[in-house]
C-alpha cells in the first residue's frame, strides 16, 4: 500500500482500516490528537474505490497540489 499523506489539518500521522460490514476505508490518527480539527474517522466509500492502494491514493489526493 501506499504511504499515506499526514492529516491535512495538523500534520499528524495516519492510518487505513478496511471493514467489509460497511464496506467502508476508514482513515484514523496514529496516535490521540486532541488538538486536530479533523473529526475520525474520514471514510472513503468503498463503492468507489476497490482496494486500500486506490483508498490511499484517494487520501493523498490534495486539491491545488501538483503531483
């Protein structure tokens, strides 16, 4: 998988988890941020995406940036 970007609001590090209950990417903090405006989790349907490669690009995808 690719490595992920950090949280876009605080730099953090985050992680990917995969439920098929919900067929749901489900994008958290590493570690507890209290001090992140980012809500947990971020979920990227799985309807769109097939695979945590495709969940992870679509999480490094970042409007205005090149690349």
């Amino acid at each position: 998988m690719a490595e992920l970007k950090p949280c876009p609001f605080c730099g953090g590090t985050v992680e990917m988890t995969y439920t098929s209950y919900d067929n749901m990417f489900h994008v958290y903090h590493r570690y507890n941020t209290m001090f992140c405006a980012m809500k947990e989790p971020i979920d990227i349907d799985g309807y769109f995406v097939k695979s945590l490669s495709e969940a992870a690009n679509a999480w490094n995808r970042r409007a205005g940036e090149d690349g």
